[in-house]
C-alpha cells in the first residue's frame, strides 16, 4: 500500500524538462561587434595593398558568424569601401584619410573578408576584393562640366607626369626622384586644356646633381633606407604651356611587427623605378584606376581558403534570402495601430554616399 502511495505521489510531481539554451539573436550590420569585425578587415587590406590608394569603410553589407566552438568563431563579412585621397605608402593614419568625394570621380571597393575570434582576438584568414570608379555618366549628371577620370596610358598623362618629374628634379637639392606607378589622372579641355596627375615616387642612391652626370646609376634606396614619396602635378597646356608639381617624400618607414617587409605598403615593386629623364612609353593596357583585385596580395589564405570564401558567402547569401522571406511573412501579421518596425539587421549605414 505504502509502495503504491509513493508511486502516486511521484507521478503527482511536476515534470521538467531540460530547455535547451536560447542561441545568441543574430549580428546587425551596425552592432559593435560587427564594426569592430570590419575594422580589422579595412586596417588588413590596406596593410596588403601595394598600389593606389588606401580605402575606408562605407557600409557593411552583410555579416553572418558561424560557431566552431567555445569562444571561437568564424565571420564572414561583405564590405563597401571607398577611395581616400591618401596613397597607400602615406604613413597618414586611415582615421585621418578623406574620402574621394563624388565630383572627384570616386572609386568603389567590393570585398568578402573571412575573420577568426578567437578569445577575443580577431584575425583575417582570407579576402577576396576588386574595385571600379564610378561611370563618367554618373559623375556628369552631378557636375557636367567636371573633368573624370583618364587612363593612366594616355599619352597626355605620361608627357605629364615625365615633365614634371623632370621638372621636380632640375629643381631640388635633395635626392633624385624615380617613378613607381601612376595613381590616376583627369584632363580638362574646357576653358582650358589642363592635365591633372598624381603619382607616386621613389627617392634613388643619387642626388639630382649626381644624376646629371650619369643617371643610369642612380637605382631606388634598398629596403633598410627606402624613401617614399607622392607627388601631384598640373599641366596646361593651351592657351599656354605650364607645368606646376609639387612632391613630397615621407622618409623611411619602419613595418609594424606583424606585416613583414615583402608584404609592407609600398616597400617592393616589380620594378626598380622608371627614370622619366627620356619621357615615358605607353604600356599595352591602360586603366583608369588601380584594381584591388588586381593589386591586393593575401599571403596568409590559401587557394583552397579563397575558394571556400567564395562558397561560404554564396551559402550566407541563401540564408539571408531565406529569412528576408520570412520577415516578409512576418509583417503579413496584423500589427497595432503606431507600430514601426524595428530596422533590418543588415545591410548596414552608408558612412559617405552611395554608387
């Protein structure tokens, strides 16, 4: 009797089940966490570009984080970013960068970067970006009478930049200057024809006098002693002919610890320099920009891990569909009068302007 009492007692007892624990809600393109996220991302590409010119954040597009275990993440993130007017060798902090305005005839960065937190600590395993400016149709709309941008194998730009180099180094007193790469350049033809350009510069083993004599010798300085530097030039050429150029060397530069020297902005160049005393000839291919596609170099990633970017971004694209489908059914739902609905997670603000 006593047996079956018990019995009915325990079965009397309240029955708990285990909750499974609630998982954490999703990022927002404008957590903390996630502009945390693409900061190191934008600090990692500019620190392994070797052209052009540094990017900022404009929008974070989309973010999705995967677990692989405790206090471990994976996060894939997709970023727009915007030219600055800083070149990629300024020791200009970002932070102090400003951004290409539109008018200026802007260029755009599209990149998927994958990152580890682990502890805390985040890394970048893998990216993949490329870049393009804005169409010349969008930029005269705005201002129609602004000049866009030419390609770098113009030959106007080229006799642009070969004369006022030359002219740079009749002139100085300090070491003779040779030319790395272009960075962009416009040509207005009214009122005036006038040739912008901008390109960056190498300071070599001679001074200017020294390279008077014999030019051929005078090479860029080795890695421990490079000087680096950017210059700008305007060149009208009708109704008159002037040239005006204004260069600045930022002296050597020490790497931060974790970018080695062969991956440091701006410290190896596929070339030693071109000397612009006897001009310079057009190249096969002319550009208007400098591609990050093109430019942008990730030692870190393997092939296999640019590939599975790819594949992990196309996967989290799917997973962003699927649940803007069920927001959309969501909303179906009658909702009281007042009612406004929160903003979507993603994508994120845009920090300058849209293209």
């Amino acid at each position: 009797m006593k047996a079956l009492v018990a019995l009915i007692l325990l079965v009397q007892l309240p029955i708990h089940k285990a909750v499974p624990a609630a998982l954490p809600a999703p990022l927002g393109c404008d957590d903390p966490e996630s502009e945390a996220a693409a900061e190191v991302a934008v600090n990692y590409i500019n620190g392994h570009n070797h052209h052009g010119y540094k990017f900022a954040l404009n929008r974070i597009e989309d973010i999705r984080v995967v677990p692989q275990g405790p206090n471990n993440d994976i996060i894939f993130l997709e970023l727009d970013l915007l030219e600055t007017t800083c070149p990629i060798l300024s020791p200009t902090p970002l932070a102090n960068c400003t951004v290409r305005s539109l008018i200026e005839h802007a260029v755009e960065g599209d990149c998927d970067v994958k990152l580890q937190k682990v502890d805390g600590t985040l890394s970048v395993l893998a990216s993949k970006c490329h870049s393009h400016a804005d169409s010349s149709e969008d930029i005269l709309k705005v201002c129609p009478d602004c000049p866009v941008l030419a390609s770098m194998n113009n030959t106007e730009v080229l006799e642009t930049v070969s004369a006022a180099l030359n002219d740079y180094n009749s002139k100085t007193t300090g070491p003779y200057l040779r030319l790395l790469e272009i960075g962009r350049a416009k040509i207005q033809y009214y009122p005036a024809q006038v040739v912008v350009t901008e390109f960056a510069v190498g300071a070599t083993n001679c001074s200017a006098e020294e390279a008077k004599a014999n030019v051929g010798a005078c090479q860029l300085l080795p890695e421990d002693q490079s000087n680096f530097g950017f210059c700008t030039a305007v060149k009208v050429k009708n109704p008159s002919q002037d040239v005006r150029v204004d260069c600045q060397l930022y002296g050597h530069q020490v790497p931060a610890p974790d970018i080695s020297l062969l991956s440091r902005p701006g410290v190896t160049y596929i070339h030693p320099g071109q000397d612009t005393s006897a001009g310079l000839l057009p190249s096969a291919v002319g550009v208007t920009n400098h591609n990050l596609r093109l430019a942008h170099n990730n030692p870190v990633a393997s092939e296999s891990s640019s590939s599975e970017i790819l594949r992990s971004m196309l996967s989290a694209k799917s997973v962003a569909k699927r649940a803007v489908a069920e927001a959309a059914q969501h909303d179906k739902v009658p909702r009281p009068v007042g009612f406004v609905p929160p903003p979507p997670p993603c994508p994120g603000k845009i920090r300058h302007f849209d293209i």
